[in-house]
C-alpha cells in the first residue's frame, strides 16, 4: 500500500506541476499578446479559468493525502494517544464518505449531465464534462487517501 500511495503522490505532484506550468505560460501568452501585440487571444481566459479549477480541485485532494490541508487540531492534540487515534479514524470516515456522496456521486452525475447535454465551453469548444471530470477523480483520490491513513491510524 505504501508503494501505491508513493506512486499516486509522485503522478499527481507531476500533473499538478504540468497544470500550474499551463497556467503561468497561457496567462503570460495573454500579456504579451494583449501588451505587446494589442491584440486580445481569445482562448487564454478561458484556458486559465479551467486551469485554476483543476489545480484548486485536485490540490486540494493532494493535500488531503499529504495531511497539509487547513484544520483546527488545537482540541484534539490535547487528547489521549488512544482517544486522538480513535477520533483521527471517524474524521477520516466523514472525509471518506463526503468524498463519496458529494464528489465521487455528485461528480459523476454533474459530468453525466453536462455531457449528455452537450455542453461544451464557448471559445476552446471543449466538452464541460471533461473539465467537471476533476470532480469525481478527486473524490476518489481522498477515498484512497482516506483509507491509507485509517489503515496507518490502526497499526
């Protein structure tokens, strides 16, 4: 398990890394284009808008799984090794399941839709539930992170 966990960490870092360089170069592709050339790209802001989606979705599963996201401990470091250990499982289960119901199911539901309707983004004409994809591909990500950290919480 260790090994998988190591693995989906080194792919998701690498396609975070890829996501944020598109980001930078398509927002100073839109600079240069619209200071130096006086011309405006019509693909750029919306290129940008569905980067910063993604890199905020799926950022926050990785750092879900890295135990780096924002939360208030200050309580539960105060706790017993035994009970902190116990709390620790049901805060993982709750993750898991919001994970599940709201992003895995709520996701694969918003993509269904989008895609069934045909709705595609105006000026990259790409298909929005390609974009909506990183919703039920993050939640499964937190579900493994869920579970790998329940699993190390138990030993």
């Amino acid at each position: 398990m260790e090994r998988v966990y190591k693995t989906i960490n080194r792919i998701i870092e690498k396609l975070l890394i890829g996501i944020f360089a598109l980001l930078v170069l398509d927002v100073l592709w839109q600079v240069f284009y619209r200071n130096v050339l006086n011309r405006s790209s019509s693909f750029t802001e919306e290129l940008a808008r569905f980067a910063m989606i993604w890199l905020a979705i799926l950022g926050a599963a990785y750092l879900n799984g890295q135990r780096a996201h924002l939360a208030m401990d200050f309580l539960l470091r105060k706790l017993p090794e035994a009970k902190k250990r116990r709390r620790l499982i049901i805060i993982e289960c709750l993750m898991l399941l919001f994970a599940f119901f709201v992003l895995v199911l709520g996701g694969i539901n918003l993509v269904y839709i989008t895609t069934h309707l045909g709705q595609v983004s105006s000026a990259l004409n790409l298909p929005l539930g390609v974009v909506y994809a990183v919703v039920p591909f993050s939640g499964m990500l937190i579900i493994f992170y869920s579970v790998y950290h329940i699993l190390n919480l138990k030993k």
